[in-house]
C-alpha cells in the first residue's frame, strides 16, 4: 500500500517543481519534463511515466544506431539513462519497477559508453559498481570520485563527470550501498570510505591514472559519504561536497525523507540507526585536505544541517554559498559547476596538461 508521503495534499505539483532541476539537470529535457509530468493524474504514475519516456528515447537511440548515426545514438542512450534513473526517485511500493528502472539506466548509460567512449572502463569491486572514464590526451591524469546520494545513481551526475573530464581529470562515477544499481540488493553505508577505499584498491593497479592526486566529490547525501571519505582515506587529497548534510534530525525529517530511507535501509528502526549516525561533528576537524562545501540558498530541508558548520569545522574547509540555489543546486549551474571543477583541478592536479603526466 502507499505509504502516509503519497497521502501529502497537493503533493504531485509541488513535487513536480521541487524535482524540476534535479530531473532537467541530469539530462532530461525540460520541455519534455513539462510534457510527462503535466499528463500525470497521481504521483504514483511517477515511475512509469518517466520510465516510458526512457524507453522512447531508447528506441530513437536504437534506430539511430542501427542507421550509424553514432552520435545521435549516444546522445540518445545518454537521455534514456537520464529518464530511467530519475523514475526511481521516490520511496514507491513497486520495488520491482524500481530495480526494474536501475539496471535499464545502468544499460542504457552503458550503451552510450561504448559508442563513444569505447575506452571508459566498467568497475565493479566490494560494495559499489561503476565507470571509470579518463580524459582524452593525459597519459595519468589524476582521478576524482562521484559520490552519489540517499536516492540517487551515478547516472545522475554525468554533467559534473563532464566538467571534469573536461578539465583534465579521470573520473570514477559509482553506485554505492544502497545506491542505483545496488539499491535494490543492499542498504546505505554510512562509513562510506570503505566504498572510496574499495573503489580506490581495484584502481590501485592501472597505470594510467596517477595515484597520488586523487579527489571526491559527493552531491546531496553522497556530501556527507564524501567528506566521511576525506576523514578516514588518507589517499584522498582534496573533496568537494554539493547540498551534503552536517547532521539528520530524524524527528523533523519530511515524509519522504524518512520513508526512503525506510526502504532503503529495510525498517524503520535501520532507518533511524543510519539518520542518528548522520553527523560530521566527530571528524569534521579531522579532515587534512583542502575542503570545498557549497550550498544552495534556497536549499531548506526540515531535518537537514546544511553545509555552513562543516565548512567552519575543517582546518581547510572553504564555504560556497549559492543564495538561489536549489537542493542539488540545479537551478544554480553557472554559479558552481565550473568554479567547482576548477577547484578540484587547482587542489587535485596542481598543473596538468595534454599529453604529460602533470
């Protein structure tokens, strides 16, 4: 049965354009976003509808590919693999679906991988699964992992893969416990630099990639994984944190906070032992390396700490604050995005150009 979130009054407008920015920013179309949601009689046609706009663009893709218009059909697979993931953004009874919708993002990215990125790398270890995708002309680039968040996927964030591919960094983007493609098979990991570690071991081994200049960024839950990673990895060199959490208040938590984690974690009590241990106060300070945390202005979840206290707390903690910014700081881009990446490029790589090792 749905459970009290679906019962909100008036919820499927305002969920509508609260998920506005998230769902445009990765990478679906925003006209197409009014289109779907405005047929959308109850929130709980969510799932299927945008599952069915993914399987559209995976028909074009499909025929795009078939007649050699490669990049179309990338660019194709690539929107699938948007509109699939953000299908699976709510704590909806149909778990089915909902893995259902995963593994056809997770697909569908992959198909667009290999037509025109055939050297981007499937990475699969203890705990996460992912991409590593390294930037053309740099012999060993330094390398940065995406950390995704509560109810996201590494198919999500492509846009910040993107910028810092462009800048000259390899990137690792991976679905941790509780995360995409794992969702359906394992709950959220709080002490997420066992993830970073594992991920950080399987990359151990190549030589293309230069270990010692090794970054993470994590966006919205994924913020307090990554800044838990700067603490406790010591190969971590720098971190960046979108929309992260200092500290969860589970009795203040909106509904559909509390009840996707509730699936998520499998109980309510699980739930509640993952929200209590949703703090950065014990190893806020203990975080050696340089520490960008950036925030939306806008960005007011009941529950939620924002970013402010992490950024004070670190010895070399710095402070972005985006005043329009959105959670996820979607409706933000230029005023972030690119200044992050630069950041990143300045503490991670020192000097990098084409063709050198930096």
């Amino acid at each position: 049965m749905p459970t009290s979130f679906f019962d909100t009054p008036d919820l499927l407008p305002a969920f509508v354009e609260l998920n506005r920015s998230r769902v445009t920013g990765a990478g679906a179309d925003p006209f197409e976003y009014q289109r779907v949601t405005a047929a959308l009689e109850s929130l709980l046609d969510w799932p299927d509808a945008l599952e069915r706009a993914g399987r559209a663009h995976l028909v074009a893709a499909e025929q795009a590919e078939d007649a050699g218009r490669t990049v179309s059909a990338a660019a194709g697979y690539r929107a699938a693999a948007a509109w699939f993931h953000c299908a699976t953004v709510l704590p909806h009874p149909d778990r089915e679906g909902f893995a259902r919708a995963q593994r056809a993002a997770d697909e569908a990215m992959g198909r667009a991988l290999a037509l025109v990125e055939p050297e981007a790398v499937r990475i699969e270890g203890p705990g996460f699964v992912g991409w590593l995708r390294r930037p053309a002309g740099f012999e060993r680039p330094p390398v940065v992992v995406v950390v995704p968040g509560m109810d996201s996927g590494k198919e999500e964030f492509h846009d910040v893969a993107d910028a810092l591919l462009a800048r000259g960094l390899a990137v690792a983007a991976v679905d941790g416990p509780g995360q995409g493609l794992l969702a359906a098979a394992s709950a959220p990991e709080p002490e997420y630099d066992k993830v970073v570690g594992a991920v950080l071991d399987l990359l151990a081994d190549r030589g293309d990639l230069d270990h010692g200049r090794i970054g993470v960024i994590g966006l919205s839950m994924g913020g307090f994984y990554a800044a838990v990673a700067a603490a406790r990895e010591p190969r971590v060199r720098a971190t960046a944190t979108v929309s992260g959490p200092t500290v969860l208040d589970w009795a203040q938590l909106p509904a559909f906070v509390t009840e996707t984690l509730t699936q998520r974690c499998g109980s309510a009590d699980a739930a509640r032992e993952f929200a209590a241990r949703i703090d950065l106060a014990p190893v806020a300070a203990s975080i050696p390396g340089p520490l960008l945390v950036v925030d939306g202005g806008t960005d007011h979840i009941p529950g939620v700490t924002n970013g402010a206290p992490l950024a004070q707390a670190a010895p070399r903690g710095e402070y972005l604050l985006v005043p329009h910014g959105d959670h996820l700081l979607g409706n933000a881009r230029p005023q972030w995005l690119a200044r992050t990446a630069d950041w990143l490029v300045a503490q991670v790589a020192r000097t990098v150009s084409p063709g050198t090792t930096g």
